[in-house]
C-alpha cells in the first residue's frame, strides 16, 4: 500500500464507506458489490482502496478475531503480524517483569504494541515505513500511552525505555533475507541490544540453532510457540524477561487452552526401543525446542521411546495423554511398499486416509494416488523407519 492510497482509504468518507462495506470474504461477489459503490458514485481509486482494505478485515479475523474490523492492514503486515493471542502473552511477559515502558522497534501495523497498551502499558513503537506507521497509528490511536514514531529501529532514543521488543524485517523487495547480517536490524544488533536492556525478538521457528546466542551478560530464553499445530514463532528473551533456569521452551496453544514444556536445555533423546501399541507425533514446538526426550519420559505408564535415534516419532504401551502431541493407536504394521499396502487398504475399504510421513522419502500426494483409494472407511498411514527399516504403520487417530 502507498500513501496515496492510504490517504484516499484515511479520508472521511473512505473510513465511513469501509465501515458501510464490511469485511469482504474471498467468496464475496466483489464485481457486484464494485457496480453498485461505482453508482453511489464513489471513484475507481477510492472503491479499489475500500474492498482492498476489506478484503484484508476479513483474512485478518483468524488472527485478529473482532478486532480485525476496526483496524487497518496492510497485506505484508498482516501476514507478518503476531497473532493477537500470541501478542497478549508477549505483553504479558513485559508487565509480569515490571517494565512500564516498552520500545516495539519495528512494529509494522502495530499488533504487539496494541497488546501492549492494552495491558497499560507504555508503548514507542517505531516503524521506518512512511505507510505502515500511519496504519500502526491508526490501530493504536485508542491508547493514549502508546505513540508512533516514523524512524529506524537502530538509531532511536530509548531513554526511559524499561525493554524493547523487536521484529526484525526478514524481507525485502518481496524476497526472504536468508543473511541475518541483512535483516533489518541485523540480528547481531538485536542480540546486542538485549545484552543492555530486557528485550524479546521475535524471530522464524526455522531459526539456525547455531545463530541462538551463547550465556553472556544476560541469561537467554529461546521459546518456540505454536498455535492450533502451526508453529509460528520463535522468541529468544533476556534479562529479567528470561525465566530463571529455562533455556528452552515450547509453549502450546490449542482451542483457547496453553501448556508448556521447558527445560534448561536441549533434553537427551529417549532410548530407542521397540514398537508399542501407540504412537505419538510430537507437537513442532516440541520438536524445534529439542525437548522430545522430556516429553517421552513424561508419558503415562513406563514412558515413551523413539522409534528411531534420528526420527521425531514416539511410542509407548499406554494411551499418550498429552497437551504436546498427535496420539495414534497402532492397528497393524507392513512394510513400505505400495502393492502391498494398496491391496491391504482395498480389503479394508478405506477411502480416506490422512498420510503422515517422517524419515522416507516420499512424496504423500503422488503416494495416495498410486493406492487408488475406495471405500468408506478412514484410517491413518504413517510412513517412517523403526529400527532402519522402511515400514508402514496403519493407525487412527485417538
């Protein structure tokens, strides 16, 4: 979005017509409603800015909920946006810690910071982005202790700033910035910005493990997060934003509920062992913060243990209660080999089948076709090793 274009969507009759129009769903027959507001006699620019605007209102409800439809949004904003539900516990780790005043330096529409400020606190919230911090200033213009500043991240005052949080831009040009040294800021800026101050960076779940930063002056924190199976981020805190002898965590949020794993750091696999009546797939965040070893000695009965030394999967003799991960009953086992499994499944007949696969290589879409699926049954195939060998495993979900 260009400032043209935010100023004719800013104008009082662009708010009123966005309000009037509502969000518009993918499905919305948009050349009706464009007819009827060009005979309204509203222009070509200023009806393009509306149901653009509206568009993004409705993408913006699954992380916004009802908030979506009194903010603005840009489309990159919005896909990088923090999740309300995940900004609210970002804001509440800096009130938690005491922090009155937080920098959100780099805060694209404004979505940790409205979070912020909805908890009272103190907000500067800096974004480089002539259009962008029009739009954060727009969604926070509610809060009064929370203002926008249009500048860099790198050169801003933070005097009378108790922590920062930061989003460093990982794209340009509509490209991803694989050199951290190229993020805007740098990730080394980052880490040694929050060697001085309290800080949280919020940063991709895929992170190299070897960029994480080593103890120094501050003690570290690095939590993956997940929401609804998704992982979606990962946060490395420090100073007194950082728990006390957590290093690691994966933090779960599913249907409304939380749950948390932590550990001081990466936990030792589990022993490998034979395969038991149920499986456990663990959840990303989980997998991403190396605590599957916890996460099998914590399973009901005797624990669990892996399939393999190098495959994420977990089995166990009883039924794996656990807000971390996918359980599965195991109901037979075959070796990975599609004649096979294509006249075993047809005896069964099973129709649908949900194929997850972990250490073979092979493609699920290309694979389902090859079974020529019928029936009406449904079950689930996992495609993995067990002790090296290449095997099938025919499971429900529980």
């Amino acid at each position: 979005m260009d400032v043209a274009e935010l100023r004719v969507l800013l104008s009082p009759e662009g708010l009123r017509l966005l309000d009037e129009v509502g969000p518009i769903e993918a499905t919305a027959d948009v050349v009706r409603i464009v007819s009827r507001l060009r005979a309204a006699g509203h222009s070509g620019d200023l009806v393009a800015a509306v149901l653009g605007q509206a568009r993004l209102r409705a993408k913006a409800r699954a992380k916004f909920g009802d908030f979506a439809g009194r903010m603005l949004f840009t489309p990159d904003g919005l896909e990088q946006a923090t999740r309300l539900s995940v900004a609210s516990l970002h804001a509440g780790r800096f009130a938690g810690a005491g922090i009155d005043v937080v920098a959100d330096l780099g805060c694209g529409i404004g979505a940790d910071a409205l979070a912020m400020a909805a908890l009272d606190l103190g907000v500067l919230a800096v974004e480089r982005d002539e259009a962008t911090a029009a739009i954060a200033s727009f969604n926070l213009a509610p809060f009064e202790a929370a203002r926008v500043e249009l500048g860099d991240a790198t050169t801003t005052d933070l005097t009378g700033v108790g922590g920062v949080w930061l989003d460093p831009a990982r794209r340009s040009g509509g490209r991803r910035l694989d050199n951290p040294a190229d993020w805007s800021p740098a990730l080394d800026w980052a880490f040694a910005l929050a060697e001085t101050l309290p800080t949280g960076i919020k940063l991709g779940p895929g992170l190299d493990r070897s960029l994480l930063p080593a103890d120094g002056n501050a003690p570290w924190e690095a939590q993956w997060v997940s929401v609804d199976g998704e992982v979606v981020e990962l946060a490395v805190w420090s100073g007194v934003l950082a728990r006390p002898g957590v290093g690691r965590a994966a933090l779960v949020l599913r249907s409304g509920s939380a749950a948390e794993l932590t550990a001081a750091h990466d936990s030792e696999d589990a022993e490998v062992g034979a395969l038991g009546e149920y499986l456990l797939e663990p959840d990303g965040a989980v997998i991403r913060a190396r605590l599957i070893g916890d996460l099998a000695r914590r399973l009901p009965g005797d624990g669990g243990r892996m399939l393999d030394p190098t495959i994420a999967w977990i089995t166990s003799d009883s039924p794996p209660e656990t807000p971390f991960g996918a359980g599965f009953r195991v109901r037979e086992r075959f070796p990975l080999d599609v004649k096979r499994l294509k006249k075993e499944l047809a005896a069964r007949g099973i129709g649908a089948l949900e194929i997850k696969k972990r250490g073979v290589d092979v493609d699920p879409a290309e694979f389902r076709a090859r079974l020529a699926l019928k029936g009406d049954a449904t079950a689930t195939l996992v495609l993995t090793r067990v002790a090296g060998a290449r095997v099938a495993l025919l499971a429900e979900r529980l």
